[in-house]
C-alpha cells in the first residue's frame, strides 16, 4: 500500500497536460493501485496521475463499495448529450470546498483498460460527471475553471482560509 502526496491547488503541474499512455505494463499497474490506496487515504472518488504529479492520461474512480473501482487509461469523450445538469464538484487537491458545475447530463467514453483493451463507456449522472471532471483535470483543465469568474474567486477566496486553519 502507498499513498502518494497530493499535488494541491494552486500547483502549476494541475495544469499541464497529461501525455498518453503508452506501456501497458507492471509499472502502470503499480501506480493504478497507488492512485487507489491514494484516493482512499484523501478520501475521495476520483482521482488522477497529474494528482500525484504524474503526467499521465490515467484514472481511478470508486464512486462507492457497490460500484468498485473502475480504471481508465488515455480516457476520451467520443459523445456528449446536449442536455446539461448540475452537480456539485470538488476536487482532492482543493479539499473542503465544492461549487455546482454544469456539464452535459450524459456522455460515452472510449478508454483502455490496464491490459490496453480498448473500451466504450456509457455514463449519466455521478458518473458522467466524473469522467468529464477527471478528463479535464487529464487536459490540464482545474474544475474551477468550469465556474464563473466571481464564483471561482469566492470559492480562492475560501479555500485559502480553509488552507491557513492549522
């Protein structure tokens, strides 16, 4: 079990761009399960190799025991749903503050597994959210950019005091 340091907001290497995969190996499976012993220990329920300064395009969810863990490697939206929908998001590099983000309701994912089988996806709901959330963190994207401009300051503005509270 190892639980790797979170990068945390405002990192700079939040927002770089993860490359692809390419070896589908050992090593690979090594930080999979480091991401998940990681994502535990924050808690959380998703989270990303950029998370622990790993600029690779792999994801580890666990939305809840029932669902178990699901792993996405060089995961891309091939299709989302015009309908949009709100849910709160957050991020574990930003912990104790949430905003209400508005993506599409539904989305189909194309990804490899850890084995480099290749996979599609269909998601609504947590889901969907999580997959467009966690693929943006993968582009380089920090959720908070989804959010309007006085909404992301309140939201600094507030993590900041979050942040000095020893």
């Amino acid at each position: 079990m190892t639980i790797r340091p979170i990068l945390r907001f405002p990192d700079p290497r939040l927002r770089i761009p993860a490359a692809p995969v390419r070896d589908f190996d050992a090593a690979l499976r090594s930080l999979a399960t480091d991401l998940l012993d990681t994502l535990r220990a924050a808690p959380g329920i998703g989270i990303t190799a950029p998370h622990i300064g790993v600029a690779q395009r792999l994801v580890v969810l666990e939305l809840s025991a029932a669902d178990g863990v699901r792993t996405y490697v060089n995961p891309e939206i091939v299709w989302a749903s015009a309908e949009m929908a709100r849910h709160p998001e957050g991020s574990i590099a930003m912990p104790g503050v949430t905003e209400e983000v508005e993506r599409p309701a539904r989305v189909h994912l194309r990804y490899r597994d850890l084995d480099g089988v290749e996979r599609i996806e269909e998601a609504e709901g947590l889901l969907a959210v999580c997959h467009q959330h966690e693929i943006d963190q993968l582009d380089g994207i920090f959720w908070i950019q989804r959010l309007s401009r006085l909404k992301r300051d309140r939201l600094v503005k507030r993590y900041g005091k979050l942040a000095r509270v020893p």
